[in-house]
C-alpha cells in the first residue's frame, strides 16, 4: 500500500470556512478525496502537521475539525535526520526558511521516511514543478528518492473497469 504524507493545508481546505471560489473548489476536491480514495492508502502526518493546525490564528471553526480529522492517523517522527535534510534544504534553497518549522520539515520528514506521495495544495513551495529539478538533485546527494508532491485532485486511485 503506498504512503501518503498528509501535509497541513490538505486538512485546512478539508475545513476551510472561506467562500472564495478557489476555497469552495478546494474543500470539495479534498473532502471528496478523503471519502473516496484515502482508504486505498496508508496515511501518515507529523507533529509539525498538529503544530501548525493548533495554531491559534486559525479560526476556531477551522481548528477543531481539521485537528478531529488527525484521530486514527500514524504519526511520523522528527529527529535529527528530519531536521538535518530540513536544513540542507533550506540552505540549497528548495525551501524557504525556518528548517525548525514549516515547508522544509513536511518535506524532510516525507523524504526521510521515505513516503511515496507528499500530498498538499501548497503550489507555491511544495507543489511546483519548477522545484522538482532542484529537489531531485538533492536527493541524489543523499541517495534518496523523492515522495511525488501532488494535491488530492491528481492522487486518484482508478477503479477497475469490466
């Protein structure tokens, strides 16, 4: 079963109370993804993922529900090697800074556990095509292969057509 790293603003959409059409068009797409295709797959976080959802700058009406969503699932560590692969990537800058928090731990924390799929609609750091040359790069220094950062609407697992 592949795994998936659910990263913060996957859950923030699941919840989100904006009414921008981007925002609706998005809480759809995740909701829909999270009923139909997250059974298909084994399903991990971080604490950095609880951290930045506890945050009190999210509206109340968007913490709670989005933290209830993180009940059942595993939670992957953040050791040294995380914060190690945080840093280079912060230095080499395929991510912006702080490596304690942040884009670069989602990112070091699913290369280091080697997760398959990276899932998230931050399409400014995590999600862009322009950084996939400069991250694979990278991880061919560390010998490690790369999670396919993808939002929900392309991790769709096809059901078998007779």
């Amino acid at each position: 079963m592949a795994r998936v790293y659910l990263e913060t603003s996957f859950f923030s959409q699941c919840v989100t109370i904006r009414k921008a059409t981007v925002d609706r068009g998005r809480r759809e797409t995740s909701l829909n993804w999270w009923r139909t295709q997250s059974k298909a797959f084994e399903l991990l976080v971080s604490d950095e993922v609880l951290r930045e959802l506890s945050d009190p700058a999210f509206p109340e009406a968007v913490r709670r529900p989005a933290i209830s969503m993180l009940h059942g699932l595993k939670v992957l560590g953040l050791d040294a090697e995380v914060a190690g692969v945080a840093e280079l990537f912060v230095h080499e800058k395929v991510m912006p800074g702080p490596a304690v928090e942040g884009d670069a731990l989602h990112l070091a924390v699913s290369l280091v556990h080697r997760m398959d799929y990276l899932l998230t609609w931050n399409q400014r750091h995590l999600a862009n095509p322009n950084k996939r040359t400069h991250l694979a790069v990278i991880c061919a220094r560390l010998n490690l292969v790369p999670p396919q950062i993808v939002t929900p609407d392309l991790l769709i697992v096809e059901a078998d057509h007779d």
